[in-house]
C-alpha cells in the first residue's frame, strides 16, 4: 500500500550496496552511480522524503485512452498528445495527485520514479506487478529502487551496453529516441569519468582474513587501513602483527570488537571510510 503523502521510511542508499547491485549486471560502482546522478541528481528522495518523480502528461493521455477521463484531464492540463506541449513545474506531485482523482492507476504509470526514473508503466521490467507495488516500495528505501533499475536494466538488453560504456545506446534504450535531446549520452560519459577517479566500495562478501592471511584481500584491508589514519606499516598482502594491531585500533575506534579479525562488520566501516 502506498503511504499517505508518497512519505515512507525514505532509507538513503548505502554506498555498499551500489557495488553490491552493481555486481549482479556485472559493473562497478563508477556506472551505476553515473546514471544515478544524470537521472536524478544523485538522489531517489526529495526534500519532502518522497520519491523523485516526474508526470509526464503525454504519457497519461496515452494511459488514458480515448473518453470522458481523457477529456477531464486535458481540460485541467494535466494531459495532452505531444511531449514538450508545456514546461514541466519544478513539482510533479501536485499533477499526480490531481491526475490520480482521475484515474489512480493511469496517473501512477503516467510517471517516472525514484533513483533510476523508472516510468510506471515499466513496472513489470522492473520487477513489480504493478505501478503501485512499486510505488509503494520506493517509498520505503533507495536500495529498492536501485534494485528496480538494475532489473530494468537487464531486461532491456541494456546492460551490455552500460559494460561497454557504449552511452549512446545505453540512453537510446533506457532514456528513448529523443536521449540527445537532452544530451544525456554526453552527460553520463562525463559522470562516469568523474566517478571512475574516486576508489570503489568493495562489495560485502570478502573473507574472513586475520593473523596469518596472505593474499590480495589483505593487501586491500591494509590500504583502506592507511587511508583511515591506521599504518600497518607496509601494505604487503601479509596479515601480520603490525596489520594486526592496527586492525584492533581501527576497531577500538570505531566501537567495533577489538578481535584484531577482519570480518563482514569491519569492512563495512572500512569501506565507509574510503567513501567519506
């Protein structure tokens, strides 16, 4: 059930889970957050704690269809049959709500929505029954709607091209026809490179690693150590005792066991520290 006012829980997106949803199309962090922040600036909520979203009243006069509800809305504005007929309010929620006294299900699918501006009418590629239920769960978390996106993603054939950082045709597919319009093929090269120059947030199934390890995952443990102000002096791929007393400080620090053992909670605040 959609909350009242679109206003839910609104959980921000945690920056493990972008790598995390990344994987399963098998790109990294540095994709996914470029399109997130050509589609919606970079975040799924407004200052209101609703989800992004565009109307598009073009759309809602095809949902429409021919009849008096098509007739209804036209005469408040809120439809027509060409997109660009009129600029859009810096608002859409005022036209959805009065859309939805029209019809509720057109004017949910009439819309583009969240993180990725999945439009609702995509709902089943994104991975829901119906514009509502997805509505409905990206009130609650941004998590879900990057979820969504990745599914959409895949099922438009589009994550090929995002691997291949072919930005043409990922925004011919994901954006429409009219993608160069509104430059957005350039604008995510752009973003990407931006975020290609920030490190990446490891994804949350490394091992378990503590004295005596060996191996690329230490040398990783022992680089974010570093970069959070803990020299395990020398970073060498070997888990040894210095590594080891500057893990349990890093712990110590950060309220976390002391065990001096790099588990599943410790590199999730390693990692937020790259981030912040």
């Amino acid at each position: 059930m959609i909350p009242v006012g679109f206003k839910g829980r609104a959980l921000a997106l945690a920056a493990i889970d972008i790598a995390r949803i990344g994987r399963r199309i098998g790109v990294g962090e540095d994709e996914i957050r470029a399109v997130i922040e050509v589609e919606t600036s970079g975040g799924g909520f407004d200052r209101q704690g609703r989800p992004k979203i565009l109307f598009e009243p073009h759309v809602f006069w095809r949902e429409l269809g021919a009849g008096q509800k098509r007739t209804a809305a036209e005469g408040q504005g809120l439809a027509y049959p060409k997109w660009g007929t009129r600029p859009y309010p810096a608002d859409s929620y005022p036209r959805l709500e009065l859309a939805m006294k029209i019809d509720a299900r057109a004017a949910l699918r009439s819309a583009s929505w969240g993180l990725g501006q999945i439009m609702g009418f995509n709902h089943k590629a994104a991975g829901y029954a119906n514009a509502g239920d997805m509505v409905a769960a990206f009130c609650d978390a941004e998590a879900l709607h990057l979820e969504a996106m990745v599914r959409f993603i895949q099922s438009e054939g589009l994550d090929d091209d995002l691997r291949r950082h072919d930005w043409s045709g990922f925004s011919r597919g994901y954006n429409g026809a009219g993608y160069a319009q509104h430059s957005y093929h350039t604008r995510l090269a752009a973003a990407f490179k931006r975020w290609q120059a920030i490190p990446d947030v490891l994804a949350p199934d490394l091992p378990k690693i503590g004295l005596g390890a060996r191996g690329k995952e230490v040398k990783t443990a022992q680089q974010r150590l570093l970069v959070a102000g803990h020299d395990p002096r020398g970073v060498d791929g070997w888990f040894g005792a210095n590594t080891r007393a500057v893990a349990i400080d890093f712990q110590s620090a950060h309220g976390l066991v002391p065990d001096g053992i790099i588990g599943p909670k410790t590199w999730a605040v390693l990692n937020t520290e790259i981030v912040a």
